[in-house]
C-alpha cells in the first residue's frame, strides 16, 4: 500500500497500525482524513474498530476477502479494494477519497470544528457510517439512544447525555429530557397554548419542546 500512494504526492501517509488497539490511539492521535482499514486485524476486526472511535473518518476497505465487500458498502464505505490493488483502482479510491475529504472540511469550517462528523454505528448484523448531518433525531431510551436517519431507527449503548456532549451545539438542539433535533431538519414550528412549541421534522416527526427549551429555541430561531 505504501509503495501504490507513494506515486500520489497529494497523499500523506501519517500513521499505520497492526492491530485495532494500536489503529484507535493513532486515529485520536493524527485525525486522519481518510482510513485504509483491512476488514481482517490480528486481534480483531476492521468493524470492530470503527465502532470504538469517537469520530470516524472516511474509510476506504482493503482486503483478500470478496465476502466482505457486500458487508463493507452497507456500513458506507468511501471504497472497496480487493487486494491485489491495482494502481487504476487505487486511483479511482482516491479521486473518491479527495472529494469527501473537501466536503468534510467545509463542513467543519461551518461548524464546531470540535464535533463529531461522522459515527459507526451497528445494530445486530446491520452497520453503518452515518453523518451527523443526516441524523434527523435522537432519543434516549434507558442507557440507549435511538438514532433516526434515512429511514433507519437503530439503537446504540451510548446514553443520549453522553452522546450530546460531542454534538456541534450549532447544530443540534435538546427538545427535552429524551430528545434532541437537529435544527437542519426542522420544517415547522407552532406554539401551543401553553407556549410550548411543538416542532416537525423534514422526516415527518413531530417534537414537543419543553416549556423551558422552548423559550430558548424560539430565540434561536427569531420567533
């Protein structure tokens, strides 16, 4: 791998990693752009790593074994290679790799730097990589959160308080005690009679705002 990007100037290689312990302390450490994650580790799985890091980075998978590559594209991948890697292929990955890469940075830029952008999350046999920008909702249930986005609702072992303290505060709103929106989308907002708000969501999701909460979204949204 090291010698197929040695031929891309545009790329730099700062760090690499044997097994999944070593992978997670220099992902923290360098905050790479992009991951090439085998699927197969010494002492566990490229899964298995994805789903102990705080933020994930785009990652491109490599590996020997043509049965992962249906399992690699569901949990959203950038890329799928199969070892031999081949330069074309490489190329392709990369082109890939430089357009999430720009869109990820201006992300950034409009926002918390600080915030997570994107997490792995796994229900069962499904995974995915998901965006924050694509989380609609989140709801707590117990030391569980309940994350909607595209059409999924999975459950994660993460309480939504612990959740909230990564989230971009100019992107995400706390409803109530066991919800939070994402202000991008929020499609209406009406008052009740007690002055609560009662907001829905692009998704077709109605949140009732507490009475507190609501005086405090409603000068955020100059209402």
């Amino acid at each position: 791998m090291r010698r197929l990007l040695s031929a891309h100037p545009e790329v730099k290689i700062i760090g690499e990693a044997a097994n999944p312990e070593e992978a997670i302390r220099a992902i923290d450490k360098t905050s790479p752009d992009v991951l090439f994650l085998d699927v197969e580790m010494p002492g566990g799985s490229g899964f298995d790593l994805l789903e102990k890091l705080e933020d994930v980075p785009a990652v491109i998978f490599t590996t020997a074994y043509d049965e992962y590559a249906v399992r690699a594209f569901d949990v959203s991948a950038l890329d799928y290679l199969v070892k031999p890697i081949t330069a074309p292929r490489l190329a392709a990955a990369l082109g890939r790799a430089q357009k999430a890469s720009a869109a990820t940075r201006k992300e950034r830029s409009d926002t918390d730097a600080s915030a997570v952008h994107q997490i792995f999350v796994r229900d069962g046999d499904r995974c995915w990589i998901v965006r924050l920008t694509d989380i609609s909702l989140l709801e707590s249930e117990g030391n569980y959160t309940r994350l909607h986005f595209g059409g999924n609702a999975p459950l994660i072992f993460r309480s939504l308080t612990a959740i909230e303290q990564r989230l971009g505060p100019a992107r995400f709103f706390r409803a109530n005690r066991s919800q939070i929106v994402n202000l991008g989308w929020i499609e209406a907002a009406e008052n009740d009679i007690d002055g609560r708000l009662s907001i829905k969501l692009r998704s077709g999701k109605q949140v009732e705002i507490s009475r507190r909460q609501s005086r405090n979204l409603k000068q955020l949204l100059s209402l």
